[in-house]
C-alpha cells in the first residue's frame, strides 16, 4: 500500500523525501478498499448518499501542460515548512463512481499539528441521509494515535505505523499527513533555508518531466497547478497555489482504479503558524463512560 510517496508528496508541496512510509502516498487506493466495502453494504445504505456522475473538472484530464515554476515551488514549500507547529482548517471530499453509482463523503477538519508527526484532529462528518454531525477525534503524541467516536462512546488505540496504515487515515487531511511525516533533513534544508529552485527537484528525487505546471481556474479562482501523472497507477495529482501568496490552497487526487472512477480533495480553509503548544494538546484521556475497542473507523460509513 506504500508506494507512489515521493510523487505525491512533491505535488502536494510537502517534498515528503523518503519513500518508506506515508498515509497519503497510498490514501487514493485505501479509499478505494473503503468504497468497496461501501459497495457491498445494501441499496438503502447507498441510496443514503449522493448519487450523480464525477463532473469532467474531476476526472482525470491533465489541464496543464508546462514546465513547472520551480522558484513559485520552493517558495510553497518553505512556506509550509517554516514553523513546528500550525492550525489548520480544511474540508475533505472523496467522490467514487462505483458502476452506475456515486458515493461522496464530506468532511470538515481541525487541526493543531507539531513537526514530527504529533496531531490533535478533529473531524466533523455529516450523517448520510441526515442533519446530524458525527465527531471524531484523533490525536498523535509521535508514537501512538487514539481515535474517539463521541456518538459511539467508543476509542482505540494505535501505534503510528499501524494508524498510517488504515484505510481511512486520510481523514486527517493530506496536508496534515504531509507536515507530519516530512523527513527531518528536509525540514533542516528549509530552515537553514538551502532548498531553492536549482537543487529543488533533486531533493524531492523527481525529473523535471515527472512535473507539469500551469494557470488554471478551479471553483472560480485562478491558480497555479502543479501537476504529476501517475499513469502506471492511474491517477492524476495536483496542488493548487495561489500564486501572489504562494500558499498551497487545494489537494486533488483523481482517477480509475478497477471499475470505479474516484476523486478526493481537500480544500485548506487555513493554516497558520502559531507559538509551541503543550504537550498536554497530544495527549488523550478517555472520557467517562466509553469502552476501548480493538479497530475504529474514523467517519459514520
């Protein structure tokens, strides 16, 4: 399940340099194990959810057909790097075209992350078929993550390597994964600011015609994408930038796997530095009354 990581990674502007491990690298194909049990879940459960056609926006189309802005690159990715610790609000859509059906999954996310790899989240999904919202919390002291469904009264507890694995670990948001699991030389680079345009692609371990780039105009905006093509896997990867800032603004994942067509985007609402946070932040303690469970899954479906 941990394979394409470093392309991922560069697309998404976190120049996630080791290909050993990443939630993100492998979240398009764990979604797609989590659509397949959805699949086979029964009509009424499915007829709970969106049911329309992935609009041509999300398929996947390359748009951009450039030499990437390499200096625009660096300049996003020191950005997201500078600091330990950051808030970050997020939406997250994953989209499937399973036959002659869509299922969609929405989600809005908060976060407080400190480099490496600690993560307080909080995810509020909405019911299918329903007004009610579902909260899940996540939190990550480095070592083991504790995940707690309030409306189940219910935790579990993993270790970080076995979180990373789930099929739904995505939940977090691709930018939260990115800033958790980048290698610590990278993030050394940035601070002592030696990552620039001309040893860029070296460091993320990509050619320059792995990357494209390109204007482009998504939900109204104007944007500059960047763009990697995964044809072996079959999907298209792209960040979205807002170039006067140069802060990453939107993640996509698109394509086909086995029969089924599946987007998943997140869109970053915000994210902002903040001063250190305590430790206290990474840490859970199970509220009164819940039970410990062996597995969890993040969201109601």
């Amino acid at each position: 399940m941990k394979f394409f990581f470093r392309t991922v990674a560069a697309v998404s502007v976190a120049v996630l340099l080791s290909g050993k491990s990443s939630a993100l690298s492998a979240a398009a194909f764990r979604s797609q194990t989590h659509l397949d049990r959805l699949q086979m879940q029964t009509d009424v459960s499915l007829s709970q959810q969106v049911i329309s056609v992935l609009p041509q926006e999300t398929r996947r189309i390359s748009q951009v057909d450039s030499k990437p802005d390499l200096l625009l690159l660096s300049k996003v990715i020191t950005g997201f790097l500078k600091s330990d610790d950051y808030q970050t609000q997020s939406t997250m859509n994953v989209n499937a075209v399973i036959g002659n059906t869509t299922v969609t999954s929405d989600a809005q996310i908060q976060t407080t992350a400190q480099f490496p790899n600690k993560f307080r989240t909080e995810v509020l999904f909405a019911k299918p078929g329903t007004k009610t919202q579902i909260k899940t919390l996540i939190v990550s002291d480095g070592k083991l993550v504790w995940v707690y469904r309030a409306d189940l009264k219910q935790y579990a507890i993993f270790n970080y390597e076995k979180f990373d694995q789930l099929e739904d670990s995505y939940w977090i948001g691709f930018a939260t994964t990115m800033f958790a699991q980048t290698p610590l030389e990278v993030k050394t680079a940035v601070a002592k600011g030696a990552l620039s345009d001309t040893n860029l692609l070296q460091e993320i371990g990509l050619a320059l015609s792995d990357l494209k780039g390109g204007t482009r105009t998504v939900d109204s905006q104007t944007f500059y994408a960047y763009e990697y093509n995964a044809a072996k896997q079959g999907f298209l990867m792209s960040a979205f930038i807002e170039p006067d800032s140069a802060v990453l603004k939107q993640l996509r994942i698109v394509g086909k796997y086995l029969d089924s067509d599946i987007s998943m985007v997140e869109r970053i609402l915000s994210r902002v530095a903040i001063a250190p946070v305590s430790t206290n932040t990474f840490t859970f303690t199970p509220p009164k009354g819940t039970k410990k469970v062996k597995a969890l899954v993040l969201g109601p479906l």
